[in-house]
C-alpha cells in the first residue's frame, strides 16, 4: 500500500501496454497517499504526481467526472498549483468545465 510503489508500478503497466491495470493501481495509490499516517510523512510532489496521473488516465478514458474530482482535489494544493495552471485551463477547456 505504499503509493510510491503504487505510482511507480501504475508507471510500469502504461510502458508495458497494460492499461487496464494503470487506473485501479492510481486509483489505489490515491487512496493509500490519503491514509493520515502516510499523509502526513509523503512528499506533496509525490501526491500531485499521483493526481496529474489519475486526472490525465480519466481524461484519456473520457471519464469526465472523475477528471474535474481530481482536478479539484489539485486545487487545493495552492502551492503546488501555479506550475500546473496551464495545464488544468487547457484540461477544463476540453471538459468544457470553466
């Protein structure tokens, strides 16, 4: 359950084509990087990294709901969010979500 671990084994089943497994691994690693005791001690990139992942894997399956929940879940990241504002304007233009 390390979202790590998770993060970088999502990475692996996209390079080797298997990507019905590339979701749930995110999705999991979402989940374990929400836990309070790994929360606490994880690197926020690591976190942004697993949100910008999810939100780029919905949108590529067109699941457009779970695009603008993780998309709000990276904009309470204000720190972390200017680098990524061009990326999510372009994203929400595309959903059409503005």
């Amino acid at each position: 359950n390390n979202p790590i671990t998770l993060l970088l084994l999502s990475k692996y089943f996209s390079q080797a084509g298997n990507s019905k497994k590339v979701i749930p691994t995110l999705e999991k690693a979402y989940e374990s990087a929400n836990l309070p005791q790994i929360r606490s001690t994880l690197d926020p990139h690591i976190y942004e990294s697993i949100i910008l992942s999810l939100i780029s894997f919905h949108l590529v399956q067109n699941n457009h709901e779970n695009v603008q929940k993780y998309i709000v879940e990276l904009e309470k990241l204000p720190g972390l969010l200017k680098k990524h504002e061009a990326y999510l304007s372009s994203v929400k233009r595309k959903l059409d979500l503005q």
